[in-house]
C-alpha cells in the first residue's frame, strides 16, 4: 500500500490527519508534499491552521486536513 492510500484511508476512518499524527501513526514525514499529490488525483482536500499546545515550546499552529466533498 503506498503512502497516499494510508493517509486516504487514515482519513476516511478518523475524519482529519495533521502532521503530527503522519508521523506517529503512519510513520510518514513530508505530509503536506503527499496531500498536494493526493489532490493532484482528484481527491479534494480541505485543511485548517489549528493551535496545538506542546508542553516543550508552548503554543504552536499546525494545518489539519480532511476530506473535503
């Protein structure tokens, strides 16, 4: 299975991905670089700048994506 089909299905069962959860359930980095190519098949996307609070550095924005309809 490759990376877009993980995070299409990753989607479909939890409603949203950032890049933080790329990385801890998926095990993949460069989200926002597969996100453009899951688009570019024709699948649409919607993404939001969320605030996340790390308990490290504090306050931080990361962009959540979705399926969009």
């Amino acid at each position: 299975m490759t990376q877009n089909q993980r995070i299409i299905d990753y989607l479909q069962r939890n409603g949203s991905i950032t890049t933080i959860q790329a990385i801890s359930d998926l095990k993949i980095t460069r989200l926002a670089s597969r996100m453009v190519e899951i688009q570019a098949a024709g699948i649409p996307i919607n993404k939001e700048s969320i605030r996340v609070d790390t308990q490290e550095y504090g306050p931080t924005r990361v962009t959540r994506y979705s399926l969009g309809v």
